[in-house]
C-alpha cells in the first residue's frame, strides 16, 4: 500500500495523463497524413516527420502539463 502512494506521488504532476498524449498524438498523426500523403515523400522522409511531429508534441504536452499543474 505505502509503495504504492509513494509511487504516484512521485510522478503526480510530472506527467501528463497517458490519454492526453494518445489523443494529442492520433489527431496531430491523422491530420498529418491528410495534409502530407505517404506516397508524397521517401519513406525516410515520412518516418523522420512523423518522429519529430510525436518528440516536439510530447515535449509541449508536458511542459504545458506542468505549467498548469505548478499554478493549481
């Protein structure tokens, strides 16, 4: 029992919920891939967007996360 509080409240605030990102991530991915077909880059190319897209998205969700979560 005590390891388990102890667990959450040490990443309680650190992070976002997990849902937050898998929504933020689908969307951005799906609106992604409407505006930037597939077969209009190498795939290289396609991997390397879509990798940047996920690190730079992740990085703001948490920093936002944590901007709201300290003024609470």
């Amino acid at each position: 029992m005590m390891t388990e509080n102890r667990r959450t409240s040490t990443t309680h605030g650190k992070w976002a919920p997990w849902w937050v990102y898998v929504v933020v991530l689908v969307g951005a991915n799906w609106l992604r891939a409407g505006l930037l077909p597939g077969d209009q880059f190498p795939l290289v190319v396609t991997v390397a967007i879509t990798v940047g897209q996920a690190a730079v998205l992740f990085a703001l969700i948490t920093v936002i996360h944590r901007a709201f979560s300290r003024s609470a």
